[in-house]
C-alpha cells in the first residue's frame, strides 16, 4: 500500500576523528545520547503519518523502528555507533514527504531513511533521495512502479532510482494473491470493483481486477470514492443492484469501513475485501453494522505466529508504547534494521568509522543486507524489493481480523 520519519545519520568529520551531531526529537530512542568515549551518534528517522487518520499504522511504524534503535545500542551492534531516531510526520499528504525529503537531503550528515508509508507520497519522494544518493528502505509501499518502472505491466522492468528499497510485497503480488481466494477459496464470481483513485487504491484494484477476470470471474460494476468524504450511500446503492456477490475496495480502512458499514445497510449482505490498507482494527470499528465476513490481504504471515517474531513482540511489549506496532510493525523493525547493518558493514569496512561518503556507501551495502529478520528472511532483489513473498488472507469474525489462509505466493 502503502502501502508508509526518515533516517538522519548525523555525521562530522574532524580533524583525525568522526564526530556526530545529534539532532534532537521528541523521537529520539530512549537508548539515545552520545556515546562513551568519542563515539560517533547516528539518528535513524521515520517518514510516516504521525497525525490524521492514518496515525494508527504510522505510529507503529515510528516505534517499531525506534525499538530497533533501542536493540542495536543495548547490543552494540555497531561498535562505537549510538544510534538515535527523528521522526517526522507526513501527514499521508504527498506534497509534506517531499517537504520532509528535502529537509533531510538538505543536511549533509543524513545518510539513509526509513518510509513512507504511502506509495503516493514516495512517489514525491523517490526523485529528491536519488539526487542526493540518499537510501530509503519503505515498511509498506506496495506499487510496483516505485521498483519496477512505469512499463512493469507491459514485461518492461528497469529500477527507477537505485537508492530505492522496501520490506513490503508489491500490490503486483497482493492483488493476484486476493484474486485467487475471492474467486477459488470463497468461491465468489460476480465481483463490484471500487478505489479510492489513489496511487495505492487504484493500482491494487487494476490488478486485482485482471486476475479475477484470468480466473473467470465476472467484474459487474466499477466506481471511485473520494479519501476523507463520508457519504457512499450512491456507491452502495449501485452495488446493491448490480447483483455482485462480493466488492473489492482498493483504498486505506477510513473510506474502507464506511463503505463496507453502508453497502450492508442497503441490504446487500456481502463481503468487501480490500488489500493492506484496510487491514487494521479502525477499519471493523469505522462501521456501525456487522462486518463479518469482510476480508482482506497483507504482506507476509501473522507476526503473532512467526517464531522469529516472538522477541520483537516482546520487546515492544516492555518498551510500554501506548500504540501498537500494527499492521507494519514487523517489516518496520525490519526496514530500520536493514539499515542499521548496512552501517555496520560501512563502518567495519572503513576501519570502524563512518566515510565521508557514507550515503552512497550505504546505499550499495543495503543491496547485499541479508539476515533473519521478524517478518523472515530480509533481503533485497535487484530492484530493491524484498525477497519475501508471504501474504495472508484474514476476515472480520466476531468483530476481529482472524487470518484465514497464509501461503508464499510465486508468480
């Protein structure tokens, strides 16, 4: 999706020794502070949506990362580094993530970033990194054209900016995997595709559309909703008569649980399955009648039932965040500390200091990062994306999302 504040690795560089300024945030790690005996200090930031109606999933993208933080200075990870956070709040409004970009681009010292959670807003993003050679490692953008360039859905793959990474599956992946159990699992033919008109929305719901029509499945009936309206009423009205047995929403859980809470009071009892972005709680909670039965799909298996998750959740337990790491709160942790081993690897290959030329220095080594991670094995292709393929399918059961079926999906 998103699917979603950015990494300042503050760095000076004196007279025979590296020195760092730290920037300060209310954000910063609680392991933070300069580090004992002339150390150098590195500030990871978060770009996400800190306020709004997406703060749900930004908040557990900025925490997550800052336990990461935490972990890699309780552990050492990188002899003589002390790594801090910044986070800064793009509001899921394009036009702030490249004002966030450019500000971080604009210090010399900052070397990798972490986000955003909106494809939309990387889209704004992606140009202002690159120019400055300046690595960025997304937990939940899913658009396949941020990797693979406008022409991947004609078979012409060619990575647009190098400096681009993400932990998250395509919506390439997402959309042919929600398909497939619409059509084959829950035995749905007649599906109403609607979206948001968003760069995420409208991407999913075109792929999702072409695979369920492969499987022989019947599109009755399209439509768009506009993010942060309300009323839906003439959408679900139109569902309602077209006959569909199913909806398919491309959009985030805002507009989600009220077009799902609307299509049902028309009494049309039938299921809206969406992708990532409408997997969150808000998304049961934003509709007044029953939703049982709604489904949706996101990236990767139930961190509650990955082996390799069990500390993670833990942590973040004891870390006492009073907002849950969420729906990318794994491939978060992941994403921060993706980065955080590419500085490792910089370092220990400079002598144990942080060059000059870090963020392209950086930037090469996150394409070799390789290391069990929350979410699984974390490491990049040659377009950046994340080797992970696994996907779950979960569904509304007694006003919670339950997941229903998790499988690795091979395209």
């Amino acid at each position: 999706m998103r699917h979603r504040s950015l990494l300042i690795l503050t760095s000076v560089l004196t007279t025979g020794a590296l020195t760092l300024t730290a920037c300060g945030s209310r954000d910063e790690g609680k392991g933070g502070g300069d580090s004992a005996g002339g150390g150098t200090t590195v500030v990871i930031g978060v770009d996400a949506p800190l306020t709004g109606s997406l703060s749900a999933l930004g908040q557990g993208i900025k925490n997550s990362v800052d336990l990461a933080v935490q972990t890699a200075n309780k552990n050492k990870e990188v002899p003589g580094v002390t790594f801090k956070i910044e986070a800064l709040d793009d509001q899921a409004v394009p036009a702030s993530g490249q004002a966030n970009a450019t500000k971080l681009v604009g210090n010399k010292d900052v070397v990798g970033v972490v986000g955003p959670l909106n494809s939309g807003v990387s889209q704004q993003m992606q140009g202002v990194f690159a120019a400055a050679n300046l690595a960025q490692v997304s937990p939940a953008n899913t658009n396949p054209s941020l990797s693979q360039g406008d022409n991947w859905g004609k078979g012409e793959f060619k990575r647009p900016f190098k400096t681009y990474f993400r932990t998250a599956a395509t919506d390439v992946v997402q959309g042919k995997f929600a398909a497939q159990y619409l059509f084959k699992d829950a035995g749905k033919k007649k599906v109403y595709v609607v979206d948001d008109k968003q760069t995420y929305g409208a991407g999913l719901a075109a792929i999702f559309t072409d695979e369920f029509k492969r499987l022989g499945g019947q599109v009755v009936g399209t439509d768009h909703v506009t993010v942060k309206e309300t009323d839906f009423s003439s959408t679900a009205d139109k569902v309602k008569s077209s006959g569909a047995d199913s909806v398919y929403f491309g959009g985030q859980y805002p507009e989600g649980g009220l077009l799902s809470d609307q299509i049902k009071k028309t009494g049309a009892k039938i299921p809206v399955m969406g992708g990532d972005g409408i997997y969150d709680p808000a998304f049961i909670s934003a509709s007044g009648e029953a939703n049982e039965g709604d489904l949706a799909t996101s990236i990767g298996y139930p961190v509650e039932k990955l082996p390799t998750a069990k500390k993670f959740i833990e942590d973040y337990k004891a870390a006492g965040y009073k907002d849950p790491y969420a729906a990318y709160g794994g491939y978060s942790y992941d994403a921060g500390w993706a980065i955080i081993q590419a500085v490792k690897a910089v370092v220990a290959a400079n002598g144990g200091k942080v060059p000059t030329d870090a963020r392209a220095k950086v930037t090469e080594a996150l394409g070799k990062v390789s290391f069990d991670g929350v979410t699984g094995k974390v490491s990049f292709d040659e377009y950046g994306d994340t080797t992970n393929k696994q996907l779950t399918v979960y569904k509304v059961e007694g006003g919670k999302w339950i997941d229903v079926k998790s499988d690795t999906f091979n395209q």
